[in-house]
C-alpha cells in the first residue's frame, strides 16, 4: 500500500512555515508504515489547490489530509477526478472538542464531509472516546486513527543545576492550552524551593504580533519580582525539539483537552518528567494535576520535583506510552487491511 500524508503550511508574520506538531506527528506513522512494508511519503503544501499535483506525482492509495482546512468542494472535485477513482481518501482530525469548539469552521467542515456521501471519504479522529462520541452524534462511523510515537532514547542522568530551573510548557499557543496558568504556577513553585525559573515555550511570532496569549506571558515575566524568565523558541524539527525537551528538569501540559499531546509523549520518550492534565488519559495516575487549582498543581510540582530522577516513574511512563503504541499500531495495521481487501475485491469484481 502507498499512504501519502498532506499538510498545510501555517503562516507565521505572512510567511509560509512548517506545522511542527501535525508534521511531526505525520512522520512517526509514515515512518512506523515503511518499517511495516508499506510505502509511505509527507507532505506540507501552501495550500489546497496544490494536494493534485502531490497525489498525481506519488499515485497513492491513501490520501490522509492532517487536520480540517481542506473545503469539501475541492474534497468533492479530488475524489471524483476520474483518475483518482480508485483512492481512499482520509480526513484526520488532531482535536478534542474543546479545541475544536474554538474553530470557527470545524463542525461546518465535518458537516460537509458527511453530506458528500462518499464510500472512499473517511473522516478520522485521532482519540478513541471522542471518536464513539461523534459517532453517536452523527449516526455515522467516523474512523478511530491514534497517533504512534516510537520510543528510542535512553534514561538520561539528572542534570546539577542549584540556581535555575527549566520548565518546557510546549505547544501551540492556544487559550484551552492554558498556559498562562502554568507560568504563575511554576514562577510560585519557582520562588518555593529559591531557583531562578526559566519558562520555556515555542512560537514562530513577536509579542507585539497575533498571538494575546504570548503577549500575556510576556508581560507577565517583564515585572515578575523574583527575575523568573521566559525562553521563546521557535518551533524546532524532531531532532532538535528532543534535544531541547532533555534538557528541561520536567515539563507541563495543564490543558484543558486533548486528543493525544504529541508533547507530553516527547517528554516521556526522552525520560524527562512530565505533569499533565486528566485530559491526557493515556499517562499514569501520578502525572496528573488540576487545571485550575493552584494549591494542587504546586504540590504536584513539589512532588515531581522531589522524585524527578526516579527511574521507576520514567519506567512506568514508558509502559503507558509502549501500550498505547501497541494498540495505535494494531488499528493502523486493522486499517489497512480494510482498504487491500476492498481494493482486491473491486479488481475482481470489475
């Protein structure tokens, strides 16, 4: 089987750029298929009048289009080009409903994708619960596609640091991301055990530019009266985003919902510590926090904190992570076969 992912490039300042997170999510499958025997290729174009000129070069079985952007009037012209017949093609949505909810076109999108009533349309959601949920709603079989995210680094020794601390909250700034929250919680818990913090995140725009949540944070760490301090990365490829993710002490993901959180399981798969929200349903009890509390968040810290280097929890996180893979791979695997023996009895039936 040939399996072709496209992306859309997101804009930064008018400028086209990579969607690290979509991409990087795209590649680990890709990659995870080719290993499997199958063919596999990634794509980011400008936009939706590019996906043509991708799929006549690769000739695919599969299109997956990552996330909602693609109109359902291009889907409809794509999926009825006469030499595209024979083309499953694949909507992937990255989305709980809280973050969807915040899209103004989202459900508009699934609507229409439902409305053009095609056998070889399916529209796929990359967690479990959410996908039953839609479901039910709709009355149609939405598709559930996990994510996979390979596990390959090793446990890495503490790092000696008695002045500072770093704290990665990684991510699209987003309001349901709540990362605002995150930076007064670690500048309290920061300020508890006398360390300098550096609050690290990632973002392609200025303060001054399109992004309020950045421009909170950054006032925020301008008149803080400890000296705390904010890191701005830019958004970074695989490669140089684990390197970064092992150099944190540990990182949080208090949001408020999820699909999967490519983050949390970058931090696991490189054994730093890591706090999330009950959103993330696949990470062990001990993770987990509140989102709104702080007196528990900076206990949680405190706690993690203390047992940071502890390779029992780093042993347990992995476990989670491998189970999950485990079960994403099957259901890709389950996939897969779906569409050869469709594809196989068509040929025959023609």
């Amino acid at each position: 089987m040939k399996i072709l992912f496209v992306l859309k490039n997101r804009t930064y300042n008018k400028e086209y750029a990579t969607s690290f997170g979509l991409m990087n999510s795209a590649i680990q499958v890709s990659n995870h298929l080719n290993h499997k025997g199958h063919e596999s290729k990634v794509v980011s174009v400008i936009d939706y009048n590019f996906i043509d000129k991708e799929v006549h070069s690769y000739k695919p079985d599969i299109v997956v289009i990552e996330a909602l952007w693609v109109s359902s009037k291009k889907m409809k012209e794509l999926i009825e080009l006469k030499r595209y017949k024979n083309i499953n093609w694949v909507i992937r949505i990255h989305s709980d409903i809280g973050f969807l909810s915040a899209e103004t076109n989202a459900l508009t999108y699934i609507n229409e994708y439902v409305s053009l009533k095609k056998d070889n349309l399916f529209i796929s959601i990359n967690n479990k619960e959410f996908c039953e949920n839609l479901s039910n709603i709709y009355g149609e079989s939405f598709l559930y596609i996990p994510n996979i995210r390979d596990i390959k680094s090793e446990y890495k020794k503490p790092r000696n640091n008695y002045l500072t601390i770093n704290i990665g909250c990684f991510g699209a700034l987003r309001l349901l991301k709540n990362q605002l929250f995150q930076a007064m919680c670690a500048m309290e818990f920061a300020d508890s055990i006398n360390k300098t913090l550096f609050y690290h995140i990632n973002c392609n725009v200025s303060p001054e530019k399109e992004n309020s949540i950045l421009k909170n944070l950054t006032a925020l760490f301008d008149k803080n009266a400890s000296g705390h301090k904010l890191v701005v990365h830019k958004w970074l490829n695989n490669d140089d985003f684990h390197q970064l993710v092992r150099s944190m002490d540990f990182g949080l993901q208090l949001s408020y919902t999820e699909s999967f959180n490519i983050t949390a399981a970058d931090f696991v798969m490189n054994d730093t510590p890591i706090i999330v929200s009950e959103a993330i349903s696949w990470l062990p009890w001990f993770n987990k926090t509140s989102t709104t509390n702080y007196k528990r968040v900076l206990s949680k810290l405190k706690w993690i904190y203390r047992f940071k280097n502890s390779k029992i929890m780093a042993f347990l996180n992995k476990r989670n992570l491998k189970k999950y893979n485990k079960e994403a791979k099957l259901v890709w695997k389950d996939y897969l076969k779906y569409i050869e023996y469709n594809k196989n009895d068509n040929s025959l039936n023609a």
